[in-house]
C-alpha cells in the first residue's frame, strides 16, 4: 500500500485535476501537473484518454446511418437486432429511439448478474408495460452462479501490482455478458448487436467491438480452473460454434450519436418510461463495483475512480469552472475515502455483496492494516 488518506492530508494532488502523486505510479511535475495533465497521450494499463479523430467519427456515423436503413428496408417478421436492455436511461432511451424514432423492432436481452438493483428491475416493468412491448423481452438469469463465482475468484486472486481490480473486474464481467448475447443473437439469426454505452465509455472499443475479438473467444484462462465447472465454461462461446455461421456485429451507437446525458434522462422522464429520480446511476451502480472500488482503496491507496473523475476536470476548459469542477470531484474522492476508513461508505451493499458471492469481509478488506 502506497499511501492512505488519513495519513496523507498531505498528500499532493495535481493542480489541474485530482489524481494523487503516487497512485498507480503517478508522478507530478514540478509544477505540480499529473502524467495525464501533461501529456495527453499518457497511457497508464487501468486508464488511457481516446482521443477519436473526426474522420474517424463521421465515417462511424455514416456507417450507422447505412446500417439502419438496411434494416429498416426488410420488412420481414424478424427481429431487426438485438438490444442490451439493462433498465438504466441509456439503453430505455435507445429502445424508445429504435422503436419510435426508427421504426424497428429489437429484440430485448436483459442479464441478471445476481446483483442486479431492484430499481433497474422495476423500470424494466414499468418502461415495456409503457411501450406495449413486454412480449418481446428475455429475461436471463441461468448465468448467476457463474458471475458470482467469476467475482468471487477475482476478489480472492487479485494480486497484481499495476492493475485495479476494478477496472479487471469490468472487463471480465463485461466479456462474459457480451458471450451471452452473442450466443442469444446466433441462437435466433439476429445479425446486430446494439448496446448503450455512452459516450464517455471508450475506453475499450469505440463504436464497434472488433469480430476478431468476438472470434478470439471471451473466456479467462482461469476459467479452466476446478472452481469453476462445465456449466460456468458453457456460457462461452467457443470457437467450434463459429464455424459457418454469421457472426454478428456488435455496434454502440452513443459513440457517434450526439449524447446529451440531461437531455436523455429528460426525454425518459418526460415520456413517462422511467420515474423521475430513478435514472441516477448511482442508484443502479452495481455492488460489484462499489466493493471493488473498496478493495482498491486499501490496495493501492485511493479511489479507483478518481480515474475517470479526473477526466471530467480535465474536460471543463473554461479555468475558473475547471477549478470549481475540480473542487467537487476533490472533495468526492476525500468524502468517499473517509466513508470506505469508517465503514460507513456501502454499507448495506457490500453485506448483499458478501452473501451472494460467499465472500468475508477479509478478502475485500485484504490489504487494510487494520486487519480483520
Ligand atoms: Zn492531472
């Protein structure tokens, strides 16, 4: 462990955003600026900044455009595509956009990870009772056991000096549900994948994921281990189940289209699709990721996602703003800390997390000194 806020209110913060010296090697300049700060191409393994060149985004653009008028030519009684519908703003605004804007029909794919919250369970009910489109949505819950298991191995394995355990812990949760809608879509001859990830969410792929990448197969090596059994390993694709058949592309439209993220929960709330105050993302966060953020802390010192707060600051350009944003994110980032070090930060959360996955306390709180 680096450093702990308790025992660094000393501790130096670049002058421009908010990341620590220190944190996941980190260095300031003498002028007080972070690796990020001052070079815009820095690259760290938890977090690196897209910067897609407009070219680039103009031909993504049009090839959406093409993509759906395709679609939008056959007028067959098939599913035009298939939709990752978690219940959050994002992907209810873009089933209300595939639908009412575009004339398609989507298919609804939404996957329980066994910590899916209750809240984003309730909008799902509410939005398609709304649309008159409830026969058109499958709910899967066969995998749970096995994102549990993938979580709890993750928590109890993660030793790596470089890399957060959140960031590992998204990526592989991710692969697993992009194993299952691509299974999902081969299963019903749908050709397109569209998920909503916003905007900001680049970090990975932009726009589109590579089908080289769906072809490499999504499965960790550790999966081969005895903890894990056939049935975990089944909810992968593997590469025998490629051969002749179409694989489908996976697109992400927000990438390309304008996003507004007020104006999005405007249009869901004006239309009556979700209820106002049942957008926040905080709300539908997943407990994963608020124990992982815990873990990290005690790991390696500081709030994993000063990451992407940080790229927030960085975004505002006017100074006097851009200072008053870095305030408030600063502040966050200490708020957060003080509640992981007092235990009061997710409580309720993490005792759901902890039951489910058949963690303890211990092995989220590995790395702390005060040992439990
Ligand atoms: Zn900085």
């Amino acid at each position: 462990m680096r450093f702990k806020m308790t025992e660094h209110n000393t501790s130096k913060f670049c002058k421009t955003c908010i990341l620590p010296e220190g944190f996941i090697d980190l260095t300031l300049d003498p002028s007080g600026e972070c690796d990020f700060c001052k070079d815009p191409s820095y690259e760290n393994v938890n977090y690196s900044k897209k910067v897609i060149p407009h070219a680039l985004r103009e031909e993504k653009l049009k090839d959406w455009k093409n993509t759906i008028r395709e679609l939008q030519g056959h007028s067959s009684e098939d599913y035009d595509c298939l939709l990752g519908y978690s219940g959050g703003k994002d992907s209810t605004a873009l089933l209300d956009m595939l639908l009412n804007e575009l004339g398609l029909s989507p298919f609804l794919l939404t996957i329980d990870t066994g910590l899916m919250a209750d809240v984003a369970k309730e909008n799902i009910k509410k939005t398609l009772k709304k649309l008159d489109y409830e026969g058109h949505h499958l709910f899967i819950n066969y995998a749970i056991p096995t994102f549990l298991k993938l979580y709890s191995y993750l928590f109890r394995h993660h030793n790596s000096e470089k890399v957060l355990l959140t960031k590992r812990i998204c990526d592989c949760c991710s692969d697993l549900l992009h194993s299952i809608m691509v299974k999902e879509s081969m299963k019903r001859n749908i050709r397109l994948i569209i998920l909503g990830y916003s905007s900001d969410q680049i970090k990975r792929y932009f726009y589109e994921i590579p089908q080289e990448e769906i072809l490499n197969e999504w499965m960790p090596e550790f999966l081969s281990e005895e903890f894990f059994d056939d049935e975990d390993r089944a909810s992968y694709l593997k590469e025998e189940q490629f051969n002749h058949r179409i694989i489908p592309r996976i697109i992400l439209p927000y990438h390309v289209l304008p996003y507004n993220e007020e104006k999005i929960i405007n249009s869901v709330v004006e239309k009556a699709l979700i209820e106002k105050g049942k957008t926040n993302p905080v709300l539908t966060n997943c407990h994963t990721v608020k124990a992982a953020i815990m873990f990290d802390y005690y790991k390696y010192g500081w709030i994993s996602y000063s990451l992407q707060y940080a790229e927030l600051v960085r975004q505002v350009k006017d100074e006097k703003e851009r200072k008053k944003a870095r305030k408030k994110w600063l502040r966050l980032c200490k708020s957060l800390a003080r509640g992981i070090e007092s235990g009061r930060f997710n409580r309720q959360g993490l005792s759901l997390f902890l039951k489910k996955t058949s963690l303890s306390k211990k092995d989220i709180f590995q790395h702390s000194q005060e040992g439990f």
